[in-house]
C-alpha cells in the first residue's frame, strides 16, 4: 500500500498514540511547552522516546505538522 500522506500519518499516529492522555486544552493551556516550531518538534521527540513508541524523524515530523496545522500556527522553514 502506498504510504498515507503527511498532513493524514500525523494525525493517524496522534490519534492513535497521544490523544488518551492529551485534551485539546493542553496545547493552547497558559503554559504550554511548544513555543515555535523547533520546540514542538521537540515535544513531539520527547513524548516519543517517553513512550517508547519508535517512531521514525518522519513520523515525528508529521505529527508536528498535524498539530501544528490543528492548534499552533507556527512558521515553518519548508
């Protein structure tokens, strides 16, 4: 099968691995981690080393895109 699309991958492994302990309201509480892109990126990272999923730097970067598209709005270089 052809690999899904970016923007749908990011959203099928959030769904699937991170929205059980996540709500809406942690990305746009007060304090959020995820200041810019980079940093988003990192939670991501970090999220996925915490628990233990191995996904791949695409992976990781699809993810940041989706929620960066659904709740950030940051600038992106690409």
């Amino acid at each position: 099968a052809p690999p899904l699309r970016d923007d749908r991958r990011g959203e099928l492994l959030y769904t699937t691995h991170c929205i059980a302990c996540h709500s809406d309201q942690v990305h746009w509480r007060d304090k959020k981690l995820a200041t810019d892109w980079k940093s988003l990126q990192s939670q991501v990272r970090h999220w996925d080393k915490f628990s233990e999923l191995g996904w791949t730097d695409d992976d990781i970067a699809a993810v940041a895109r989706y929620l960066n598209v659904l709740h950030y709005h940051y600038p992106t270089p690409d």
